[in-house]
C-alpha cells in the first residue's frame, strides 16, 4: 500500500509539474514580430469553459462567404443577429454524447483518455460581453488571420471536396458538429487544438496547454 502510494504521488507531481512546465515555456520560443498583435487587426475570441476552448470569430461578410459550407447543415450564419462565428474541436464521443455533466457515461470518458476520432463543433453566437473570465480576445494582423481561418477550415474532413455533416446532434438548435481531422486523446485534445490554431495565427501559447486554465495563463504570460 505505501510503495502503491508513494507512486501515485510521484505520478500526481510529474504531471503537475508537466503542466507547470508547459504553461511557463513559451512556444514559439521567440515572439511573432509586433504587427502581428496590434490595433487595427481583426479581433478574435478565445471561449473557456471548465474542460473545453472554443475560438469565435466574427461573422462578416467574408466569414460568412469562406464558411458558407455549414450553412446547409444548419448552422444559421445569415442571421441578422448572428455576430461571432465559434469553432471548437474534440473527440467524437464524449463531445457528442456528453452534452451536460448529468449524461457524462463510462464509454465516453474511456475514449477520451485512451483514442477517439475526432469532430469541429461549430456555432453562432449574437454579442458576447468583454471583459469576463471566459472571454479572452486578441487583435490579429491580416496575415496572422487568414493563417487562422485556413486552419479552422482544414480541420473539416471533407468527402469530395463536401464536409461531412453528422446528423442527429446539436447542443442548442443552432450548432452543429462536422466530421474533422485527426485523433483526438485527452493530453492532446481540444486545448492542444485551440493552442495550435492560435500559434498559425501568431500568438505564442505554452509549450503544452492541456486544460483551458494553462493555456489562458500562457496566453497572458507570452502576449
């Protein structure tokens, strides 16, 4: 029983101090070049919840044209009201069969942590107030943006040059989830995602940002 604890100590420490290590190191280790956060730029959002980020972008006439392929699906971005476009990706089954804490299941929890394929979640949203604990935003030069928004739209897989919608699903009516690239895993997962995207777009975040608390710390540390 001791050496059993004494070893889950050592586990619990490394990885507390794995995660202290990739908030505090900076990736990229150099700074983008100033232009790439300043004013005039295009701002952009980075949404926090307890385990999962989401990056909205606004919704104008150029996002509307570029991801006019969700429109389809159902994804109301036409609206009048509509002024942030939301992305966010994640493993398969526990976004999808996980919509509120109250209908967590063991299956989905256990594909999360060992391998699941992977789905962009994608939704509307009419103002969102800044300043709040939730809401980080950051101002991105023309070229850092358009890194940005080609990310996001090569995370959809695409059957035929279409994206593949999966029906049946949707959290409030007006989301929807695609069929996306890559393998999902909890250590690299949806945080490592947003992590990554904000790095195309010149933002240096930490080395490795697992759960939104780091990377919103690494995000205020690095920018």
């Amino acid at each position: 029983m001791k050496r059993s604890l004494k070893w889950a100590f050592f586990g619990l420490l490394a990885a507390v101090l794995a995660v202290v290590l990739g908030t505090l190191l900076p990736r990229p280790l150099l700074p983008a070049s100033a232009a790439a956060m300043g004013a005039g730029g295009t701002r952009i959002l980075v949404l926090s919840g307890p385990i999962h980020t989401d990056i909205a972008v606004p919704l104008t006439k150029e996002t509307r044209v570029r991801f006019g392929f969700i429109e389809p699906a159902g994804v109301p971005i036409a609206h009048p009201q509509a002024q942030w476009l939301i992305f966010g990706w994640g493993g398969r089954s526990f976004y999808l069969e996980t919509p509120t804490w109250s209908e967590l299941k063991a299956m989905p929890v256990f594909k999360a942590l060992t391998l699941d394929r992977s789905v962009m979640h994608v939704d509307v949203a009419g103002r969102i107030a800044e300043p709040q604990a939730s809401v980080a935003g950051f101002e991105l030069d023309a070229a850092g943006y358009e890194r940005l928004l080609a990310f996001i739209a090569d995370g959809f897989t695409r059957d035929g040059g279409a994206v593949v919608p999966i029906d049946g699903y949707s959290y409030n009516g007006n989301d929807r989830f695609f069929e996306a690239e890559g393998s999902f895993n909890a250590l690299f997962g949806c945080n490592t995602w947003t992590a990554r995207a904000l790095r195309e777009a010149g933002l240096r975040t930490g080395l490795w940002n697992p759960v939104p608390p780091s990377l919103g710390l690494s995000l205020r540390i690095h920018n």
